[in-house]
C-alpha cells in the first residue's frame, strides 16, 4: 500500500504601499512563479493592498505585484524570493 502524504503548506503574507496621492490605481495583481516552473499564477486582488495565500514547502517562489488602471498595467516590481521551510511538527 503507497501512503500518499497530504502536501505541507506555509502561510505567506504579502504588503504593499499604494502609490502616492493623485496617483489613480484600479488594482493590483500579484504574480507568484515557482522557481522549479511547476507553479505559476496570476492573482487579481483588486484595490487591497495586501494578499494572502498557502504555499507547499520544497520549492522556492518569486512573488511581484503590478498596478493597473484605465490606462493598462505598470511595469512589475521587483521579484521578492519566499522559500518556505517544513512546517514544524
């Protein structure tokens, strides 16, 4: 009998400032990639300014948030690394 383990999952939070006054943002969309490539998604979290979700632990993920309005989506911020470690028992 193979024993299939429920995959471990680590919460992550993500923040950002709004841009400055005057500024018109509809909204924001995250962006999460994987470095192994077995992960990628686009999330649009609309006017928030924060974002939360669960990722599997093994692998290392890059996360960037763009805004967007009328006018299109702005070029994407850094890529920030998360590497979540195994849950502790």
């Amino acid at each position: 009998m193979i024993d299939e383990a429920e995959p471990q999952l680590k919460p992550v939070k993500l923040s950002w400032n709004p841009p400055e006054p005057g500024e018109v943002v509809r909204g924001y969309k995250v962006y999460i990639l994987s470095a192994s490539g077995a992960f990628q998604q686009t999330i649009d979290v609309g006017d928030k300014t924060t974002f939360e979700t669960v990722l599997p632990v093994g692998d290392q993920y890059f996360f960037t948030v763009t805004a967007y309005n009328r006018a299109g989506e702005s070029g994407a911020a850094p890529f920030l690394p998360y590497n979540p470690s195994t849950p502790s028992s």
